[in-house]
C-alpha cells in the first residue's frame, strides 16, 4: 500500500517534467499525428528496452540541455546537422523524412545529398557506426603531419641566428630547414582543412583562430623562403619577419593544441 502512495505522488511529476520533452520536440517540429515519428512517441528519444534510457539521438540532446529540466527548441535545432545514430544521414533529414534520428536501421533510402557533420563542434565523442564506416579517420592525418612544419621551421630559426654569429654553416643547415618547413605545409594544410570540412567545427572561437594563424604563418613560412632560396639575407627586415613568421607559427600551433587538449 505504502508503495502504491509513492508511486501516486511522483507520477504527477514524472508526467510535467521529463515527458515535456516530447511536447517540446511535437511543437518544435509540428509532427503529424499520422507520422511514424509520432508513433514512436517517447522512443524518438528514449530506448524502449531500458526505459528511461537515451539512444544516441536523446543522448546528444541530454547534453546540449546541460540537463535542465526540459529541452528547448534551440536545443533541438543544436543537434539537427549532427548524424546521432551514424546512418548517414543528419538528424534533421531524418526527421523531415519522417524517420528516427536515433535509429541507425530507420533512414531514408539511398545516399544522403549531403554527408552530415559527425560531431557537433569542438567535442571529439561521435558514434561508433559512424567512426568504423569511414576509410579515413577524422583527423585525416593532420596530427601526424602538423609537427613537421613547425619544427622544422622553428629549428631552421634558431639555426639561422646561430649562423649570423660567425658560423655558415649553420645558416646553410637553416635554408633547408627553413625551406621544409615551408614545404610541409603542403601536407598540414589540406589535411587541416578536411579535419575542419569533415568534423564538423564552426567557424568560430577557437578553431577559427587557429585557421587564420595557420594561413597567415603559412604564407609568411613561403615568403621566406623564397626569399632564403634567393640569397642569405643580412637585412634588419629579414630577421623581423623570421621572428614574426616564428611567432605565427607557434601561436597556430598552440591554438591547435587548445582544440585537442582544451584550455
Ligand atoms: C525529444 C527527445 C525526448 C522525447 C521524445 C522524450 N524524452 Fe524523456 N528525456 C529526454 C532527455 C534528453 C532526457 C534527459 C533529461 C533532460 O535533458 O531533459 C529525458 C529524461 C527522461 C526521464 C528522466 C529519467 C532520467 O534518467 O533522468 C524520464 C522518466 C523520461 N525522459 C520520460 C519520457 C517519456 C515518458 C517520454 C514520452 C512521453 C519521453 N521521455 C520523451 C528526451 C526525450
């Protein structure tokens, strides 16, 4: 009896709070009482197996709520280029198409117009179907290849100053690690960018900074270099624009750096 009084008194809170997510996300999208999204109910979200769990789809929302009290249509629209379930297609399509965002065996048929984003910005948590279906992983190799240019270009600095203090051959080790620094970036680059293009990231905040640095430092890193193919140069100019190349450089790789490892 004791228990039946219990359950009488949460019921009312269990039905204000936790199931407005349906109404949010029925209001938000306007389904259709005829629709297969609206026979799922509380399923869109929700595994029906392990009540009240989430399936990916519910859990991508969970986090973008931070966990208040109900999510927001904003919270909705957060998550709508995000592929939750890994089938291809983002959770918007499918919920425009009328199939379940957070079930990788409900999508439309054929192959999306457009790849969806895996992540939704800035986090590397994405899911397993997704990550296990792509040739390339998604950092495309950019990690690999990005120390490349700014070591060899800051050691072809150090070199460099090393040599003006009476010692050529440095400044000849220099020009070429000057030179494959610059020539590095062939690879750092592309590959930066398809990590940007695949991942998902914003153009902003950080990953935007670093994007810039990275152009900037890139084009300077060549500027010198040619010059350095031309002549050993002496000039006062010379050694600012060195010096500002290499703080260019190290300022978009800690950028980078902020984007892996946090703050
Ligand atoms: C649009 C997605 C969505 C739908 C549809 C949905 N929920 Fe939820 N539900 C969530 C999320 C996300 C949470 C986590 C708490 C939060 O962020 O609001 C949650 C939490 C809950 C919880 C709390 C359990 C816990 O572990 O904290 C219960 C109970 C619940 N939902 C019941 C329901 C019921 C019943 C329905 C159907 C009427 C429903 N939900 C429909 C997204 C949804």
């Amino acid at each position: 009896m004791k228990r039946a009084w219990w359950i009488a008194l949460m019921l009312p809170g269990l039905a204000s709070a936790t199931p407005k997510n349906w109404e949010v996300f029925k209001t938000t999208y306007g389904t259709a009482e005829s629709s297969k999204i609206f026979a799922s109910g509380c399923n869109v979200c929700h595994v029906e197996a392990k009540f009240p769990g989430r399936n990916s789809y519910g859990a991508a929302l969970e986090e973008k709520s931070d966990n208040a009290a109900a999510i927001t249509a904003a919270n909705l629209h957060a998550i709508e280029s995000i592929d939750s379930d890994g089938d291809k297609f983002s959770n918007g399509q499918e919920i425009q198409a009328d199939f379940l965002p957070g079930d990788p065996t409900s999508h439309p048929a054929g192959e999306p117009k457009a790849p969806p984003a895996t992540t939704s910005g800035g986090t590397t948590d994405r899911p397993e179907a997704a990550a296990s279906s792509e040739l390339i992983p998604l950092h495309s190799f950019h990690p690999a290849v990005v120390h490349f240019p700014i070591a060899l270009f800051l050691f072809g600095i150090l070199l460099e100053f090393w040599g003006m203090r009476g010692r050529p051959e440095a400044r000849l080790a220099a020009k070429y690690s000057l030179i494959g620094g610059a020539a590095a970036t062939l690879l750092t680059i592309p590959t930066g960018l398809a990590v940007f293009l695949r991942s998902g990231f914003k153009w902003e905040g950080t990953p935007l900074l670093h994007f810039i640095l990275a152009i900037a430092a890139t084009a300077l890193m060549i500027g010198v270099s040619v010059w350095r193919m031309k002549e050993e140069p002496t000039s006062k100019l010379y050694w600012a624009l060195l010096l500002l190349t290499g703080a260019l450089v190290a300022a978009a790789g800690h950028f980078g750096g902020v984007m892996v490892y946090g703050a």
